[in-house]
C-alpha cells in the first residue's frame, strides 16, 4: 500500500483518514523524522457516532484526545497491520489533548466554515511520550483530563460487542508502525486528517 494512499473505513464506510508525523529537534528545530500513512477507523467509531446522534450529552468531549504506546503486536519493524476491531492501545504510554482542530477544503486549505475534512494535531514536547513509539490512536474520553483513564476492558482481538461502551474510552482510530524511539530532546507533531 502506498504510505499516501486513503483507505475507507469499515467503521464508518465513507470515513477514511490519513496519519502525519513531524518530529523535530527541540533546540534546532531540525526534522528528525517525518512520513504519512492511511490509519484505520475503528467499528467502535460507528458506535461512537450513533451515541453522539442520539445524545450529544453522552460523550460531550467527542474525540478529544491522541493516546501513543508501545504495545503494536508483531515485529517492531514490521508490527501487524492495525484492525479496525481494536478497541484500546495494547500499552499506551501517554495521551494528550489536541492543540488544535483545522477544517480543511477539498484542495487541503484551511478554512474558517465547517466542512467534511478536519486536521487533529496533537503535540508532545520533549519530556513527553518519550519512548520506542510503535502505537497510537483518537480517543473519545470520559474525562478532559488526560490522566483519568477509562480502558475498554477488551485486549484486541476480543470484540465483545455487549460491552457498555457508554462506562469507556472510546478508541476512535488505530495506527501500528514501525518503532520510532522518540527522545526527550525532541519535540513530536501528530496530525490526523480525517474526511467524512
């Protein structure tokens, strides 16, 4: 697969996103790495959305935050491809709050009225999420505070669908990579496009 190709979703079938990675040196600002890849939207996505059509209220925060983790299974150059019947990080290591939400047009601008693609960027500053990386994902939370967390009690490939998702995070969406150590002297950009 291409690493700038778009794959639908089997979560929410017109969905498809894009991942895009930025790690830069925290003094020079000199890029350390950077790719794009498609990322998986989770069948738990589908479910998330039918919560917030009905009720809003019932998860207020939408998809609010990007966790990261070392948990992807297979080989650390070359884990298992990410399945949309994942619903956690096998062992996320951190989380943050998006530092910003962009609507972009068809041609990829930015631009000031809603639309069907939006850009989450989310970015971890030296001392944070440091780390041989190999996982990450969209998290719907119970709570704002990226401490309080709320696992999905399922550890993929367990897809119990009686499961109260309403009690739970929500992963939104999955990526598995080859291992990228992030060091504390290196400041990490994560942007997830997302076209509805």
């Amino acid at each position: 697969m291409s690493p700038h190709s778009i794959t639908k979703s089997p979560g929410l079938p017109g969905a498809k996103g894009i991942f895009i990675l930025h790690m830069t040196d925290g003094k020079s600002g000199d890029t350390l790495e950077y790719w794009e890849t498609p990322q998986v939207i989770t069948l738990d996505a589908s479910i998330l959305a039918a919560m917030l059509f009905k009720d809003p209220s019932t998860r207020p925060l939408g998809a609010n935050m990007l966790g990261v983790g070392t948990g992807a299974t297979g080989s650390l150059l070359s884990p298992d491809a990410p399945s949309p019947s994942q619903r956690k990080l096998n062992a996320e290591i951190e989380r943050k709050p998006w530092s910003t939400s962009t609507f972009r047009d068809a041609s990829g601008n930015a631009v000031a009225i809603p639309t069907n693609i939006v850009d989450f960027t989310a970015v971890y500053d030296e001392a944070e999420a440091v780390g041989p990386l190999n996982e990450m994902g969209i998290l719907a939370t119970l709570s704002a505070n990226p401490l309080i967390t709320n696992p999905n009690p399922n550890t993929y490939p367990t897809r119990d669908v009686t499961v109260d998702l309403t009690e739970y995070d929500i992963l939104v969406n999955y990526l598995a990579f080859s291992v990228i150590s992030k060091p504390s002297t290196a400041r990490l950009t994560i942007t997830w496009r997302i076209t509805f």
